[in-house]
C-alpha cells in the first residue's frame, strides 16, 4: 500500500491517467499540459512533475 513510486502517469484501463501527487487530481493523461521538458503540468495546483 503507498508504494506506487513518483511516475505520474497510471494504466486505467486502457487510458493513460495522469494524477498529481501534491493535490490528487486526476485527469485522462492526454487532457493535461506539458511544459517545456516534456514533463506533465497539474492543472490545478500548477505543480511540474519533474525529476
Ligand atoms: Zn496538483
């Protein structure tokens, strides 16, 4: 239990799910924004998933 690791991007199915780590959001991965290095951009709490 806990132990899903830092990747923001989950299998649902068969869609990507991007959930953000610092807020809980959860939206279909192709739905959300990416910033410049490619990594995936909260689009509540504006939190950059980077390394
Ligand atoms: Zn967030």
């Amino acid at each position: 239990m806990g132990t899903q690791g830092v990747n923001p991007a989950q299998q649902d199915g068969e869609r990507a799910v991007f959930q953000c780590e610092v807020c809980g959001t959860r939206r279909v991965a192709t739905a959300i924004r990416y910033d410049d290095l490619g990594y995936a951009v909260c689009p509540v709490c504006t939190y950059s998933h980077g390394p």
